[in-house]
C-alpha cells in the first residue's frame, strides 16, 4: 500500500502507476513545464485535483492533474529522525510535580517537510522542549488521554480526578493537567467538586496558539503552570493561562469561576464575577485572593461521580417550550436554564417546568448575561417561578451550575440532598459579594 | 583600484521587494498604512525558537533566546487588529494583492503556480509577532531584458511585510505593528548578474515593470533590495535591506572588493605559514592588571564598572587585522561585528591600531609578553564583564580561523555607505512548513485571461505613448516613467486641464530638487498632489508657488493644499485687492510715471510683480496696469 495520504482519483491513480510515496523526490512534466521537488501529504479536505510539491526552495505549490501529466521518482523519502538535545540536569531537592496530559499540543515538535504536529509528553520531550522545567520542579509526566476538548466527557472528568488521586498519593506536590482550550473551563469546575479536601493545587493549562509555532503561549502558560504546582500556598483547583496578551503574566483562575471569553486570543480565559486567585509573574506567585483553601496535608476524598442526564438551556425570544417537556420524556434529571436578565424565563414555560419539578427534576437558573448574579424576588416572573419551584443559582456561571448538578445528582442518593448540594458553596462557586470591576476587553 | 568583475566570477542574484497598492492587508481588512503618533497600546513577548523533527535550532535563533531578548510592540487601533497581534488566525489571502503579483507575472512572462500554498517561514528576531513570515510562491520563471541582456526569474512572491524596527536597547527590542502584514511582491532574479551597474540597472528595470502596474506603494523603505553576491572562490553573502536603488550598485562594488581583499588575506596567512592547527586551543587571557594605571578611556571605564580585560594572541596575523577590505572597514571591523554579537561587547582593540587610543607602547608591549606574542603576531583586547569577554573574544578567534578559509558564508546587512556589517550566520535552507490556517487557492485559467486580457502596458511602449500623448520631451517621459508618479501624472493629465509637461516636471524634478534640500517629499499624499493641480485648473493657484506649497505640506502631511496657500499668504489676490495694489504702485511711483509716460510701464510691471508674485496672473497684472496708467495720465494732463 503506497502511502499518497490525501490524494484520490485519477491523480492518486497516476502516482500509484509511478510507484512514488509521499516524501519522494520527484520530477512532474507537463505541457513541458517541469517541476521538481518532494512530494506533500494533500489535506483531506482540498479538491483532488492538484497535487503538492515542495520546491527546493522550501516552498510548497499545488500542480494541477492533466491526463498527460508524467511523474517520475529521483529519490525516497528520509525519514525525519528526532535528534533531541541533551537533557538539562534535573535539580534535587525541588518539589515533586506530576503532569497529567489529556490532548492539545502544548508541547509537541514540528516536521518541517510535511507541516505535521507531533505531540511531545514524554517528561523527556518536556524537558528537551521546555528546559526552564527542570528548574523549577521535579517533573514527572504522563498521558492520560489524547483527545480534543470537544470530545471530553463526564467519564473523563473521572478519569481525570482518580489519576490526580493516584499521584497525590505518591507523593505529587502539585500535579498540572494540560487540556485543549475549549471545554477546559468545565473540566476544572468537574474537579473542583470531584477532588474534595484536596491537599495540593491542581492546575490546568493550555495554550491557544500551537506550541510549533516561535511566538507560542504555550511554554510560558507551562512554566507558569508547574512554578503554581509546585510553590502556591493554595490548595485548590484552577486555570493558568496567559493574563493579557503580553508574555509577561500568567492569571490563575478558580476553577468554578473561569470561561473562555475569547475565541482566539491568549487572554481568552476570565475569572467572571471574581477576580483571579493569584498570577506568576517573573517566576513568582503573587496572591489576589486572600480568602482560599490553604495546602494541607488532609487525606483527599474523590468524589468523582457524575450523572450526564443534566441540560444547560438558553432562554431567548421564540425559544420553545416543549423542548423542556421533551427532556423530561427522555428521562432528565436536572435543567439548568440561562434565563435572561436577572433570571427570566417566558410565562409560556411555566407549564412544562412544572411538570418537570413534578417529576423530580432539579430546575435551576443562571443568567446569560454572566456578569452579575440572578435575583429571583424583583419582578413578578421571578418570584412565580420560584414558586414553580425553580432555584435560583446566585453568581454561579451556567456551566458551573451545570458541572455541579450533574456532580450532585452523581454522588446524591436522593433529589434533597443533591438540592442541598447545589445550595451550598462546595468550592467558590458562589461568592457573597459582588466587586466593581472595570471591564477590560 | 579598477576591479575585472568578468575575471573574478562574480555573480550577483536580486530579490526585490516592493509593497503593493491594495485596499487592505494580506491576511486581515486593516488599511496598510503607517502611523506617526505615540502608540496607543503596547505589548510584550517573547519568541521561543521551535524545534524541528530533526532537533536543530537556528543557532543564532537560540543565542538571541537564551540572551533573554524580550519585544516590545507598539500598535494602535486604526493600522492593527488581532490578526497582527497574533491573536486572531488569519483571514483569505488578499485577492487583490494575489492579481497584482500575477499581473506582474504575465508581464514578465513567468509561469504562475496552478494553485497557491501560504508557508511560514521562520522569522525569530521578533519582525514578525508569530515568529513566522507568511509567504507563497505566486509564479516560477520569467525574465527580464536590460541592455540587450536577459536576465532570468527564479520566482515570484507575495508576502507579509514585517513590523517595523524602532528601536533596541539592553535586551529590548521595540517593534511597530503597523506595517505587519502590509502585501509585499518578492522577485528573485537567478544570479546571472555580472557587474555592479549591471545589478542597478536590473534593480531599476524591475522597479519600473512594478510601478507600471500602477498598484504599488511608494515613499521611504516602500521598495527594498536583498542581494545574493558571490565571487569565485569566495562565498554566497546575503546582503538584506537595501532600500535605495541607487545604493545597489556600491553594494555590490564593495562586496565584490570585500571578498576579494579576504581571499588575498587567506592566500597571505598561508604564506605565511599558518596552519589551522595553529588557532586550535588558544585561550583568552585575563590581562587587567597591565592596566590598572591606564590612560585608555575605554579601558578605564570599564574597569571602573568592575570589568576586566581579556586578550588574544592570534599568531601571524600581524599587519592584518588593520588591512582595508572596502572602504572604513577593516578585518578587524569585521571581528569587532562577531564580538559585538556573540558576547555583547562593544567593540575590540588590536595591535595593528596600538599604540594609541592613549595606550602607550610600554603597555603594548606589557600585553605582547603577557601573552606570548611574537613578531608578527596579532594582539586582540575586548574589555567588559569576563563571560561576555570571554565569548566575544571566542568569536574573534572563529572569524580568525575563518579568515584563514577565505570568505566566511554569513548574512549581512547595508550600512548608509554601501558598506555592510555581519548581522548573523547564513542560515541553513529556510525552515518552511505550509500555513495550515489559510486555504490554498487555485489559479483558474479564466482568472489568468481576464488579468491577460487587462495587462498594463510595458514601460517602453508607455514612454513612446507618453511623449505622443502628452507631449512630454523623451527625458522628462522617461524621468515620469522611472518616478514612483507615473500612475497619478496619468491621472491628472487626463483628468485636467493642467499643461501635462507641468504635472510632469512637478512630480519628477520639482520633487527631487526639493528632496535634495531635504524637504520630507515622500510624507506628501497623491490627495494633496491632486488638489495643486485641481488648484491651478480653477485659477486659484500660480504655479510659481508649487515649490512653497509642497515644501509646507510636507511638513504638515495631514493638511490640504488649500490650507498651504492660506498659511502661506498665496491665496491670488481679488481684482480689487489687485487693483488697490496696483493703484498705490503708482502712486509712490508718481514721479518716475511723470517723467516717462508710458513708457515707465516696464520699471512698474516689475516693482508691482515682485509684490504679488505667486499671487496673481501676470497677464491680469498687465492688463490692469496698463489699463491704470493710461488714466492716471490723463488725470496728470487735465
Ligand atoms: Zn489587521
């Protein structure tokens, strides 16, 4: 089987009959024109129709197929070998993190022929890649997943919280848990309510801009990441991503209090109705918050049960109220509701949340507008809905709230008790007081 | 001395780079402009050099990383967005730009790609925010024809410009964002170029095929040349940045001068019988006490600051180091450029120049017996903190073992002179990899015809049709020609009715000679261009006071041509404000008017032009005068 990755019909059909691979050196004549270079993986998703070779010069271009089109191979592939530099020399003495990977490249290597990203998470790669590491801690990594964030669920979230589990109780002074960007926000509330009386901080961190690339926020995020790890004073769990757009901060978010605001750039991440719990800056941690969980040396209870029979719901103009009936026919359990304003949501759904209360469903809301907390007691339809029966979530961010009903039903034996869950303040969801802040974009 | 450039093989390639005309930039809708005012925001970062499959760094790439070199950008809201910042992907390539390059192209007969793949091309001295330069091939061959010579294309490119460099200072660098990302078209010639005029005229033969186009940029550090030279038996030297064309050809003369002054140096070493074993193993030698009572400025200060001095014998280099390769530069110049850059010094001192810089031969002599020179050996000293010193004088040693080779491969970049300094090793083949955020866009055959159907037409025919058309003189067509005016003299002189050998002059020679004064021309707009004209057309304006109103804009570049005049005092005078003028001319003239009649016309032209020049039509002045004067006779008579 030849490999020609990407490349279909009658132009795959051409260079299968001239015996050449991805990789080759090749001569292309046509209409006589002629072209010599390698020969390039075509992307799956591009027309099959022009094939790509890279110049001499380093540069690609696409050739388009002709039927008289004639390929001839000069040479074969090499193989790009991986030739990493020498180790830096692990310090003893400093404290022992455990890195924790489950997908996103926020250190891998780039093959300068085809374009490829490889994923580097061996604590060798790591530390060839990253050396400043072995500086600052004793690293120890290890692959949990490879996924996208996009395709971690509530299972994985278990997964995650046991292997924390597993290494604080060898010893981990800290453990790092790299996690593509998108839905590492929801996976950190899962931990914050999974990972109970927790000894250590536990950090998140990713990178928005590909670690292949030189101006990558990658590295910094981290180093940010372990310096946290290994010397915060707190023990909780949080997101360490860039603070600004500049390289010279790094924001440690409360796990329950961060989202992604941003699509692309590397400030995306935001501490909503809170303000961080502490930056690196210049190899430090700097302390915001002075009410946390300090480190301790407790034993760590895992409760790391989740039940996915939970919906998030965005209220809006002409939203339809039977969608809420349908989840109770298929057997939901819990309704979180991103209501408008201060908590709102049309009278037409009083109906069907009714029924939902009825059947044992746990109905709570959250606002879409983020910033601020729902007051249920202003307007007539809060107070009606709240005779519904409809909890009010205070300044919980929505997916908190869904994280954490999905977490309570998961380790509640009845409705009450996972109600009385989601009215406590597990791990600073909620917060008394809701601080002025200048909105910075 | 007269160089045979036939004889000693040289051999010059060009890479032209020059901005395109285009709404936007390349991969976002920000207007390509540039900004003067205080920047609005900025930023800080640092570029990490990747690592490649193979586990190679760019050395040079590294050093400046590991130097701790951090960058600073300066932005503001109108000239960058998030794409610049590297905090958004990019958009499409720019169509527009993408038919300007293959408009070009077809103009030089080159062979445009089927389909276009934008690459990065590892850039890490922080030019540009990703550390990447975005770039594609847009077409392969082509050529060119200069004296009856053709002169062949390796391939046209169209990519990014980078960030402008604004300043660098202890380990900062500051950078402005603003031109990131304006389209730049990039055509390498083969290196088929033979002598230094030669590589001018090609430079200038490019240029024009660009700007007849009609959508390139203009003004300062808009068109820029990188050259390939190399000699036989020297080495391919990238030389980057030379802006002005007229520079190209001393570029080249030194270049060629440079290499050939080190390979006799490599030839004289030999004969003097060193041999590489001789340089292997020689140790900077800490000599700061032969110095404590030191004369030396230089050497005093650094101490001062708890520096130390280090030497370096470099044996049968006596009488080398000093030995001129091109104008002001030295071998020594060229160890000074690696100690500055590998160990951060600020330059070095050799025997060749001492005794002096108020060393004194009892000193010399004191450094020579420190470190065991003999006759004919050379000496170098660099002073500072000893890491540094002890690098720099490491790359002394290596461009020392280099020059025994004969002409080390590097990049270097002009100095104002024509001269050129070291700025890194030549890099190995550029690291590439595709951009894998922007789409790759076929060129379709029908996109080809509808540009082939509209192509510009080549420079020789516009001259001849310029001289039928507007009756330009040859020289003034060619000059208009080779001008970066020649699309907006056309626009005028069809849009106006404005003499076009005016317009001409005004955007050729006008604008030089004030340029030569100067006068900051290139910060003067096409808009405010216009408007002198448009001026001049409505009668509002003499064209005498073209020199004043365009030496006034270009030091105020945001304000019309209107405003000009009234600043000036040159808005044309009114017919009563003319005929008041006039009137009292007469008046304190009355006696002269009384001793000639009429015929004291001619004195009183000129007393009353040298009053309104620039502000009046001398052929209403002449109307008027005569007209006054004939009555103011009558009144005398009667
Ligand atoms: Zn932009």
């Amino acid at each position: 089987m030849p490999n020609l990755q990407g490349y279909r019909g009658p132009l795959r059909e051409l260079l299968e009959r001239s015996g050449v691979d991805v990789g080759d050196l090749i001569r292309v004549e046509k209409g006589g024109r002629i072209y010599e270079g390698y020969l390039m993986p075509r992307l799956e998703t591009a027309d099959e129709w022009h094939l790509v070779l890279k110049l001499r010069s380093g540069y690609n271009i696409g050739v388009a197929y002709e039927p008289s089109m004639r390929v001839t191979r000069l040479g074969a592939a090499v193989k790009p070998e991986f030739r990493p530099p020498p180790l830096p020399e692990q310090r003893s003495g400093l404290p022992k993190v455990s890195i924790i990977s489950t997908g996103g490249t926020i250190a891998s290597r780039v093959d300068y022929i085809t374009g490829g990203v490889h994923a580097a998470i061996s604590s060798r790669d790591l530390l060839s890649i990253v050396p400043e590491l072995a500086d600052i801690a004793l690293v120890e990594a290890d692959i949990l997943y490879s996924l996208f964030s996009e395709n971690i669920e509530a299972q994985h979230w278990s997964g995650m919280a046991r292997k924390v589990a597993e290494k604080i109780k060898s010893g981990a002074e800290g453990v790092v848990i790299t996690h593509g960007t998108d839905t590492m926000g929801y996976s950190a509330a899962a931990l914050s309510f999974a990972l109970r009386n927790l000894p250590v901080p536990v950090i998140f961190v990713g990178s928005q801009r590909s670690s292949d690339r030189p101006s990558s926020d990658a590295a910094t995020n981290l180093i940010g990441a372990v310096t946290a790890a290994a010397y915060a004073p707190f023990a909780e769990v949080v997101v360490a991503m860039h603070e600004t757009t500049s390289d010279t901060s790094i924001a440690l978010h409360r796990g329950t209090k961060v989202r992604k605001c941003h699509t692309s750039s590397r400030y995306a991440f935001r501490s909503v109705n809170a303000r961080p719990i502490a930056r690196v800056v210049k190899g430090r941690v700097e302390m915001i918050a002075e009410d946390y969980r300090p480190r301790g040396d407790g034993e760590l209870e895992l409760q790391d049960r989740f039940d996915e029979r939970v919906a998030l719901i965005k209220f809006h103009p002409g939203f339809n109220p039977s969608l809420i009936e349908w989840l109770v026919d298929e057997g939901y359990r819990g309704i979180i509701l991103e209501g408008t304003g201060l908590g709102h949501v049309s009278s037409k759904c009083y109906g069907p949340l009714r029924r939902a209360v009825k059947e044992g469903l746990i109905v709570g809301m959250t606002s879409q507008c983020l910033w601020g907390r729902v007051n249920m007691n202003v307007y007539t339809t809060g107070r009606e809905l709240q005779q519904i029966g409809v909890e009010p979530l205070g300044d919980m961010l929505p997916e908190t709230a869904l994280v954490k009903l999905m977490w309570a039903l998961g380790v509640s034996s009845s409705r009450e008790e996972a109600l009385e869950l989601m009215r406590r303040n597990i791990a600073g969801e909620y917060s008394d007081r809701t601080l002025y802040e200048e909105v910075r974009p | 001395m007269k160089i045979d450039y036939e004889a000693i093989g040289l051999k010059v390639g060009l890479e032209v780079h020059q901005e395109l005309d285009t709404r936007h930039k390349l991969f976002c809708h920000c207007p390509p402009k540039l900004f003067r005012e205080e920047p609005e925001y900025t930023f800080v970062r640092r570029l990490r050099p990747s690592q490649s499959e193979l586990g190679e760094v760019d050395p040079a790439a590294l050093f400046e990383f590991l130097k701790g070199k951090t960058i600073v950008y300066e932005a503001n809201r109108e000239t960058s967005c998030l794409v610049e910042m590297d905090e958004e992907p990019p958009g499409p390539l720019n169509d527009e730009a993408l038919d300007i390059c293959l408009t070009f192209a077809l103009m030089v007969g080159a062979q445009p790609v089927d389909e276009v793949h934008v690459m990065r091309k590892i850039v890490v001295d922080g030019s540009n925010t990703t550390g990447f330069q975005r770039t594609c091939v847009v077409a392969l061959g082509g050529e060119i024809e200069v004296e009856g010579k053709r002169i062949h294309l390796e391939q046209i490119c169209l990519e990014e410009d980078a960030a402008r460099k604004i300043a660098e200072e202890g380990g900062v660098v500051r950078y402005r964002i603003d031109r990131l990302g304006i389209p730049l078209i990039e055509v390498t010639t083969a290196p088929e170029i033979g002598s230094p005029s030669e590589a001018r005229k090609v430079a200038h033969a490019i240029g024009r095929i660009l700007r007849a186009t009609g959508r390139v940029r203009r003004g300062l550090g808009t068109i820029r040349q990188d050259l390939n030279i190399s000699i036989r038996g020297g080495a391919l030297i990238e030389i980057k940045g030379v802006q002005e064309l007229d520079l190209v050809e001393k570029v080249v003369e030194y270049e060629a001068m440079r290499q050939l002054r080190l390979l006799e140096i490599a030839e004289e070493l030999r004969s003097r019988g060193l041999k590489p074993e001789d340089l292997e193993g020689l140790e900077p030698v800490d000599v700061s006490d032969l110095f404590r009572e030191t004369r030396c400025r230089i050497l005093r200060r650094e101490l001062k600051r708890k520096g130390r001095i280090y030497a370096l014998r470099l044996p049968r280099f006596g009488g080398l180091l000093g030995r001129e390769l091109c104008p002001g530069r030295r071998l020594g110049t060229e160890m000074a450029d690696r100690a500055k850059f590998w160990g951060g010094v600020e330059g070095i001192l050799h025997t060749d120049e001492l005794p002096g810089y108020d060393i004194t031969a009892e000193e010399v002599e004191a450094l020579r017996r420190r470190v065991d020179a003999e006759p004919g050996d050379a000496v170098v000293i660099v002073a500072g903190e000893a890491e540094r010193c002890r690098r720099a004088l490491k790359a002394v040693l290596e461009r020392a073992v280099e020059a025994l080779e004969g002409v080390p491969s590097e990049t270097r970049a002009a100095n104002p002179d024509g001269t050129t300094h070291y700025t890194r090793p030549r890099p190995g083949p550029a690291r590439m990899y595709p951009e894998t955020d922007v789409v790759s866009i076929p060129i379709t055959e029908e996109r080809l015809r509808r540009l082939r159907e509209n192509l510009p037409e080549m420079p020789e025919e516009k001259l001849r049709r310029f001289m039928e058309e507007y009756k330009l003189n040859e020289k003034l067509a060619r000059q208009i020609i080779d001008s970066e005016y020649t699309a907006l003299f056309e626009e005028i002189a069809r849009s106006l009715k404005v003499s076009p050998t005016l317009i001409a002059v005004t955007l050729t020679e006008t604008l030089k000679s004030l340029s030569r004064e100067g006068v900051r021309v290139d910060l003067i707009g096409d808009d405010a261009l216009r408007e002198i004209f448009k001026l001049i057309e409505e009668g509002a304006m003499m064209k005498e006071a073209i020199p004043d109103v365009l030496t006034w804009l270009a030091e105020h570049p945001d304000s019309t041509a209107r405003e000009a005049l009234r600043e000036l005092g040159l808005e044309l005078l009114s017919r009563e404000e003319l005929e008041a003028i006039i009137k009292a001319k007469i008046e304190e003239n009355i006696k002269l008017l009384k001793e000639r009649g009429p015929r004291a016309f001619g004195p009183l032209m000129g007393r009353v032009m040298s009053e309104v020049r620039g502000r009046a039509n001398p052929a209403e002045v002449q109307e008027i005068l005569r007209t006054l004067i004939s009555e103011r006779l009558k009144g005398l008579e009667g």
